[in-house]
C-alpha cells in the first residue's frame, strides 16, 4: 500500500508527522494531491484545544483550506479530468434539506467539514468524498490563480458573504477592528468596491505596518479611535463597521464608531465564555444602524470569490507571509499562534 506524509492531531498540542496510507476512493470520489495548505485560525484553536472525538485512537488531519491537483477520478465522477488543478470548498451539506436546495448547505444541521469531521490537507493526498462531489464543493481554478491564493480562498469567501450583508458603496467609509489577514481581505473587498476611505484598527503597531505595507491606501489608527474617526468624516462616523476580531471589547464600541444608517458587521466569533457583551441598544436605536453577524460562505460565493482572484481584481498573494515544508508544521503553527506575520501556509512540492 502506498504510503503519503501527513500532519495528524492526536490531541491538545499534539501534532505528529506520520507516514499514512494514501486514502482509497471508490467510483464516486475524487483524490486530490495536495500543492498548498493555508492555516485558519480554526486549525490553531482545534491544535490549543483538542478536538471532540479526537484522540489516540482516532487522529485527525486538519486544515480545511487546501488547492492542488487531481490525481484520480472515481469512473462515475463527470465534469473533472486528471491533472486538473482545483480547491475545494470544505464544509459539506446533506443536499437534500431547505437550507442545501436553497444554496446555504454551509448552514446544514448536519453539516461535516473536510479538515474538521474528515481529513484535511496537512497531507499530500485528500479524498473527497462522494456527497462532497455531487454537491460542487471541487472547483477548477484558472492557471493565473496560485495553488497558495487558491487554498486561501476559503477565508476571502467568508469575508465576501460578511460584504453581502453590509455592503459598501463608492465614495464610503469603511472601518475594520483587527489588523490580520481576514482585516485586510475586507479592506480589499471595500476598495474593489470603491470606498473612499478605509481604516485599520489594531492594538499592534507592527501589524498595522505590516498590513499597510501590503494595502497602502488604508488608513491606520492604534488609539483615541472614536476621536479619529470622527476627525476623518467630520463627525459624522463611518458607513460601515467590521469586527474582524474575537475581541468583545472591540463589539462593544462598534456602535459608537459607526455613524447615522451605518452598518456593523460582527465577523470575528468570541472565544466561549466571554460571548456575552453588553451592548447600548439605544445607540442601534437612534443611529438607525444595522447589525449582523455572519460564519462560513455558501459554494456561490466561494467560486465568486476565486472569480475576482482569477480577473486580477484581488491579491491574494500577498497575504502570504510566511511559507513552510510539511515537515515544519509545528513551527509553522506556533508562528501563526504568536501572530508572527499575516498568513501562514505549508507548501508541497
């Protein structure tokens, strides 16, 4: 049995690079090999933390954004060809309920999720299952798109289904708590869209010079944040408000920053125990504000997003930081746990 190197949780802080069987499809499946694994912040709290079901006996292979190259097609699979390069949207409905028909399968109750409740691209191989075929969770990606902006795919996807809620229009401001990557995936939606200014919030100064290195036309700001906005929009606040943060403080001032009419989206969950937030809701009140929250993308907005990388409107690229083996996977994700850089990848050869 041929065998592939493949990154496996066992546990909370508990990561072994092991030799493992190439995974087996049946006539329904697809094999993909493996060129780019991007580490999500989901990955480094399911690494802190453990994972339910997860344990000696029942490893885990995580990460859920991933892109390569088809290496086998079950002979009942249409619409794909080996060798095709392709990324795959991970989470996966049961297709047949109102939310699946609807094209919100990413809301399934019975929702599983490739590098979650399945196996994930720390590996050089990932099966996808039948379901996740059938539904249109593989999608091709153009050759102008890197394996790397492929696998980061996912997150601009769920920063695109958080723009269809609040939308932003030409001429707007745009104000976004937390200077990360998902910070800066929103600050290029909102440019691509036309806004006319667009501020950075983070309680680091280095990230915020990172980040506008890469997005010079940002504005950024570290303290007296109500106070600056206001100077920047002659006291009327911002259009609209990001929380791209797990930060309860940074929701709890969310509304005092956004101006008449302005929407405040909640982007960034909090951590469990410290969900509640004690908000003004008179503040929502008399500014006539919107607020909404959103997790995940549906499979249109994945392959929307992938559409705006292809055309050259989006770059990805450049949120990529830092580049590692598999075999530097521990590093990787310590790096990533200590906010060194942006974005952090594993590349394959």
């Amino acid at each position: 049995m041929k065998k592939m190197l493949a990154a496996r949780l066992y546990g909370k802080e508990d990561i072994r690079l092991e030799e493992v069987p190439i995974p087996e499809i049946n006539e329904n499946e697809i094999l993909l090999k493996v060129k780019a694994a991007s580490i999500c912040g989901t990955d480094l709290r399911m690494y802190k933390n453990g994972l339910d079901g997860v344990n000696e006996n029942n490893p885990r292979i995580l990460c859920h954004e991933f892109a390569g190259t088809i290496e086998q097609i079950g002979k009942n699979v249409m619409g794909y060809t080996i060798g095709q390069r392709a990324t795959v949207a991970p989470n996966i409905g049961c297709g047949i309920c109102d939310l699946c028909v609807s094209g919100q399968s990413h809301h399934c109750s019975k929702l599983t999720a490739i590098g979650i409740h399945l196996d994930g691209g720390f590996a050089e191989y990932v099966k996808v299952p039948a379901i996740a075929v059938t539904l249109g969770n593989v999608t091709p990606i153009a050759d102008s798109v890197s394996y790397v902006a492929a696998a980061s795919n996912e997150a601009l996807s769920c920063a695109y289904s958080a723009f269809e809620r609040y939308m932003v229009n030409p001429g707007e401001t745009v104000v976004i708590v937390g200077a990360g990557a998902i910070g800066l995936m929103h600050a290029k939606l909102a440019k691509m869209a036309g806004a006319a200014k667009i501020i950075l919030n983070d309680i680091s100064e280095e990230r915020l010079r990172e980040c506008a290195a890469i997005a010079p036309y940002i504005i950024t700001i570290k303290d007296d944040l109500v106070n600056r906005i206001n100077q920047e929009t002659n006291g009327a606040g911002a259009n609209v408000v990001i929380t791209a943060c797990s930060a309860a403080q940074a929701q709890y001032e969310s509304f005092n920053l956004a101006g008449l009419d302005g929407r405040v989206n909640f982007f960034g969950g909090l951590p469990k125990g410290k969900e509640h937030v004690e908000l003004d809701t008179n503040i929502i009140h008399y500014k006539q504000l919107t607020v909404t929250g959103t997790t995940r993308s549906s499979h249109e907005q994945y392959r929307r997003t992938l559409q705006f990388i292809a055309a050259g409107l989006l770059d990805v690229d450049s949120l990529i930081t830092h580049k590692y083996p598999l075999d530097q996977i521990i590093t990787a994700l310590e790096n990533a746990i200590k906010t060194v850089g942006l974005r952090h990848a594993i590349i394959f050869d």
